[in-house]
C-alpha cells in the first residue's frame, strides 16, 4: 500500500505541469524594463503584466502623496538585477 500523504509522481498525471524545482527570486528585470527594471520584475514574479504594474505604482504614487514613488526607489537600491 502506498503512503497517501507521499508527493505524486508528476508522469502519473499527464494534464498537470510539473512542480518547479527551484524558487522563485524576486530580481529586477533585466528585459523588461523602463528605468530600474522593478516593476517588470515584480510582474515576472506575480505573474501579471508589467504594465498593469507600471499603471498601480503611478496610481499609487499620485494618491499616496509619493510614497509608493520611496517604496520603488527601495525597492531598486534593494532587489537584485537578473
């Protein structure tokens, strides 16, 4: 009898993807980027479009009377580059 709580074996289920082998790093992106790569790497790892990302800060920038604009800035200094 098999251990029910035991991982499955991902070539018993054809129509489910494998699980990832190693994780995910939150990193600016070196591709997608319009000035320090932040946004485009935090919608890499969200997986979410990097506008809608660009869009939020902005949003959140204008309403936020500039804190989001010190969170990015941390954020740039803070993440690594790809």
């Amino acid at each position: 009898m098999t251990d029910p709580l035991a991982t499955p074996d991902p070539t018993a289920y054809p129509g489910y993807p494998a699980p990832e082998t190693r994780p995910r790093r939150l990193v600016r992106s070196a591709d997608d980027r319009w000035l320090g790569g932040v946004c485009g790497g935090i919608a890499e790892y969200a997986g979410v479009d990097a506008n809608l990302v660009r869009l939020l800060v902005v949003l959140g920038t204008i309403f936020g009377f500039g804190s989001l604009l010190i969170a990015y800035l941390a954020a740039w200094v803070l993440m690594p580059e790809e």
